[in-house]
C-alpha cells in the first residue's frame, strides 16, 4: 500500500468511526482520543489530516457537495422539479450521514452544503439572486423536516405531496 492508499484508509477509518460513535455518544462528548483508539489509526495520523472532529465531518459534507454538484452539472438550473429529485435522491442516498448529523446537533452543517449549494451567483441579476436564495433556504427547511422525520418518503412522494398543497 503507497502512502496515498494509507492516508486514504486513514481517513476513511476516522470518518466510519466517528459517524458510528455518533449514533451512541453525543459528538461533544467523543475525544480524539477515543476516536482514534476505536479507529484503531495514530493520533498523529488524526492531526496529519485534521485539526478538529468537526473538520473530519465537513470534509465529508463538501464531498457530497461535489458529488451533487457533478450529478446536476448537465441538469437544467430552471427545472425546478428535476433540481429537486435529484437533490432529494441523493440526500435519501446518503441517509445515514445526514441523519447522524441532525441527531447530533449538526444542522448548521446542513443548512451550509445545501444553501452552498444553490445557484446564486454574483454575476446574476438581483432578481433571479434573490429567487434562488430563497428557493435553497425552502429546500433546506424541507429536507430539516424530512431527516427529522426520518427520511421515510421517497423524492416522489415529496414532491407529490408539495405539487397537491
């Protein structure tokens, strides 16, 4: 294994671990300490990759930023209803991270990959800036609820139940 496949591994142990301990235990409560030992990496393999717990899960959220953003890149930005399946799905897809996340105090995590995410843009005119601000903090209030509730409803169903309100 090359350098590259261990820091990989490495990673990708202190983030498993660190999403199952936050099933069990409040995040506050888990310490580097701990984590690495369950992880069974280095503290200094820890603190070669992060300085904080809160960066191990950031790190995951902006990579499913980009993997939703590469998903969309060839979508429509006015096709509102294909927008939100796709981000729907994909938030359904990864149900686990998401819902750990909320159970442990982490919306603000949330809220900033998925207003992040909308498509607001500096060189839009004000009007479309404004729509687009206000139709990501929507889609942020309704996935809050949807992981609140357990994400139980298909991206269908949700949108079935938006279209017939």
């Amino acid at each position: 294994m090359n350098n590259q496949e261990k820091n990989t591994y490495v990673r990708n142990q202190i983030l498993t671990t660190l999403l199952e301990m936050m099933k069990t235990e409040s995040f506050n409560s888990i310490t580097i300490s701990d984590l690495v030992a369950k992880a069974e990496v280095g503290r200094a393999s820890f603190y070669r990759n992060y300085r904080t717990k809160e960066d191990v899960l950031r790190e995951e959220a902006e990579r499913l930023k980009k993997e939703l953003k590469t998903i969309r890149k060839n979508d429509n930005p006015y096709d509102v209803r294909l927008i939100l399946i796709r981000t729907l799905d994909f938030y359904k897809l990864h149900t686990d991270f998401y819902i750990t996340l909320y159970n442990s105090g982490l919306k603000q995590m949330i809220q900033d990959s998925i207003v992040d995410e909308s498509l607001i843009s500096d060189n839009q005119p004000a009007p479309l800036a404004y729509t687009a601000s206000a139709f990501s903090y929507l889609i942020y209030g309704w996935i809050i609820e949807w992981i609140r509730r357990g994400m139980k409803e298909t991206s269908d169903e949700l949108i079935a139940m938006f279209e017939n309100s």
